[in-house]
C-alpha cells in the first residue's frame, strides 16, 4: 500500500531541504503559490519564517487551512 504522504525536496532560503506532506497539500502550495505569482518555494520559505513551532510539514497543512478558511468563510462556520 502506497502512503499517502509524499516527501519532496525543497530549497528555502538557499538550502535544501525535505517536506513530507500528502498530495493535496502540495496542490493546494503549487495553487496558493499560482495565485500569488511566486515559486513554490517562496511561500514554502513565507510559512517557514513564521512559524512559532513545531516541524516545516505542520505548519505548511495549519498554513493551508488558513488560507482557504480566509478565502472560503463558509468552511469556517462548519468547523
């Protein structure tokens, strides 16, 4: 059985590094990135420099929840 999370290699501020998330994070990413006319790393690089704690994978989903809680109000009144 394939896992559902996919480990890929990034760099961010120069340096490379791996991010294991599930597929429809890294489509969600590569749309947020699309929209804000930045590379993929650029808002990898964004989540990275503000996040308070835990690991670069976590704060990438909580970033992605954020931003379509922020552009679709209604997911926010059913959660």
């Amino acid at each position: 059985m394939k896992s559902p999370v996919v480990k890929r290699s990034i760099v961010i501020a120069g340096h490379k590094t791996s991010v294991s998330l599930e597929d429809a994070f890294w489509d969600a990413l590569k749309h947020i990135a699309a929209e804000r006319k930045v590379t993929l790393s650029d808002v990898v690089q964004e989540v990275d420099q503000k996040r308070k704690q835990g690991n670069l994978s976590s704060a990438i989903r909580l970033f992605v929840l954020d931003h379509y809680r922020a552009h679709y109000p209604a997911a926010r009144a059913r959660s």
